[in-house]
C-alpha cells in the first residue's frame, strides 16, 4: 500500500484536460465541406469566408501528408494557400484563414490554443513580406514570419511569436521543421504564455506568462495567415501546413500526440507549483497517457468584445450577411 502511495504520489496525477474546440479536422473527408458553412447556415468546425474568389480547393487542402508524424491524435492535417487570387473583400492583403465555430467558452478563464506549423521548401511563404499567422483580431498574440516593416534588412526568414506585435521569441524559420505551439492565455488575469517544440519532442514552457490586453468574443482566432504588401516583390504561391488544432481547458497536454478524444483528456501530470516539467509516459502494457501540464482556472463571465486594430493591418467589414461588424483582421 505504501509503495502505491508513493507511486501515485510521485506522479501526482491530475484529471481534466477538456477539449473545448477541436479542429484537427477528424471528421472531415475533404476541404470542400468547408463550403457548406455561412452565416445562415452555421455548422462544422470551422467559419470559412476570409479567403479569394476561387473555389476552396484553390485555397485550403486536406491530406495525412499535411500532419505533423507525431500527432497521432489527427488523421490528417491542413495545407493552407496564398496565390494571385487571395485577395478577400476587396483587400490588398493576401488573406487564407478559418476561424473556430463553437459557443464554447474558449475566450473565458485560461485556456491553451494548440497547433503545429510547417513550411517547405517549395512555396515558402515570402522572406521578403510580412505574415501574420495564428492571429486573434486584436493581435494580442500571434505568430509572424517574413520582412517586417522598419527592418534594415530587405529579408528575413525568422519566425517570431509577437505579443502586441512585440516580438518575445524568435527562430529560423527551416524548411521541413514542424514547430508545436500553444498559447496558454489566462483571460481573466490579462496574461499570455507560450509553449513550443519541435517534431515530436513535448511542449516545454518557453517565454513564461507576459501581461497583455487579453480580449476574444470566443470567433476571432484566425487559423492560417494574413501576408502584408509590399512594393516590389511580386506574388507567388504560398503554403503553411498546420495540425493539431483544438482548444483545451485545465491541464497542459504537452504531448504533440495530442488527446485522442474531442472531450476530455486524462493523464499523468505535474504539480502546479512547477509547470514547466512533465512526468513519463506509463509503461507500453497499460493504457496510453497524455502527459499534461495543471493550470488553475477560473470561470470569467462573458465579457464584451471590443476590436483592437492593429497599426500594419488595415480595417475591413466582413460581408453584409455576418450581423455583426467585427474588424476581421
């Protein structure tokens, strides 16, 4: 009995990673299910109607070969496309983007956005334009890859996480590198942290909580990518591969094999007084564990949503059928 007690006390486990949203694209069979979506007829995973004038096969694409390896949890992953055609409601941005459909609570109390991100070799995005990826409207958070405005260089092939467009972390952005991410952003205390690895090494704590003006009414994380212009520098196609999306609450699963199911994840995990390390896996004989990382939660009432635009993007209304006039950027 003591050994057992010791045995559970050393891992201290913790119960409760609940998948919120999930848009690892399981229940897809192709991107053409996107096209079912609108705003009178509001189902699937994902809102589709940021992208260009072309059918959806010119734009967004499904395939095993687009997953990270190592997310065993997804059958499949995204290849999302810039071309000459990506030009969205009248825009001079390129523009490919799906944003979550769900009323569940992923912009209340603190909660992890996960995915993984790829480039290739071929049809890289632009080392010598701005890309703003996996953003919020408000841009609080987000991924960006390429030139930036005011740099002395004419290029830039670094992937960088921004916070206020703020860059706190930053990498060479190599072709064939698959890059886990996930934002744990506490709502209620107005902060943001993020995680990363890379391949199928776990998640491991990276910039830790950074205060930030917090804001989403729950339909305004955008899932693909936005490319500035620029003068000069002509467009070509451009893929990102994403996987591994989905929205959790209470613990950290920092395994990049993902839960396997859409509601509720179980595992080994740490104490909350140290979050940054992770437990081993349990033997292969037993049941498959997702290591997770205990975060303390808190339910937030629903707030209002005010849009913050941010100073390289410039302000748009979505079509006259959306209802509401949200800046989506």
């Amino acid at each position: 009995m003591l050994q057992c007690l010791l045995f559970f006390s050393s891992l201290n486990l913790a119960f409760g990673s609940t998948i919120l949203w999930d848009g690892r694209f399981n229940d897809m069979t192709s991107s053409t299910e996107l096209e079912s979506w609108s705003w009178s007829n509001q189902v699937g995973p994902y809102q589709y109607y940021i992208h260009g004038s072309e059918n959806v096969a010119s734009y967004v694409n499904l395939d095993s070969s687009f997953k990270n390896p190592a997310d065993t949890s997804s059958s499949q992953g995204v290849k999302i496309t810039l071309d000459s055609t990506s030009y969205w409601n009248g825009q001079t941005m390129r523009r490919t983007e799906l944003i979550p459909q769900t009323s569940a609570a992923i912009n209340m109390g603190t909660v992890f956005y996960h995915f993984s991100m790829q480039r290739l070799a071929t049809d890289a995005p632009s080392e010598f334009r701005e890309h703003q990826i996996a953003f919020f409207e408000s841009h609080f958070t987000e991924m960006k890859a390429g030139w930036i405005s005011g740099e002395s260089a004419t290029s830039d092939l670094t992937l960088r996480w921004d916070v206020s467009s703020a860059s706190r972390w930053n990498t060479t952005w190599e072709a064939g590198v698959w890059h886990n991410i996930a934002y744990a952003i506490n709502f209620d205390a107005g902060t943001v942290a993020f995680y990363h690895s890379t391949g199928a090494d776990d998640l491991a704590l990276a910039v830790p909580a950074v205060s930030v003006s917090a804001s989403s009414n729950g339909a305004d994380w955008h899932l693909g990518v936005l490319e500035l212009p620029r003068d000069g520098y002509a467009d070509a196609t451009e893929n990102i591969f994403f996987s591994g999306v989905y929205v959790e609450s209470g613990d950290l699963t920092t395994s990049v094999s993902g839960p396997r199911s859409n509601t509720t994840s179980a595992g080994p995990s740490t104490s909350s007084s140290s979050t940054t390390s992770s437990t081993q896996s349990a033997a292969s004989s037993s049941p498959a564990f997702t290591t997770t990382i205990p975060i303390t939660t808190q339910s937030l009432p629903s707030s209002t949503f005010s849009t913050v635009v941010s100073s390289s993007s410039a302000i748009s209304n979505p079509p006259d059928d959306m209802g509401d006039n949200y800046d989506c950027e």
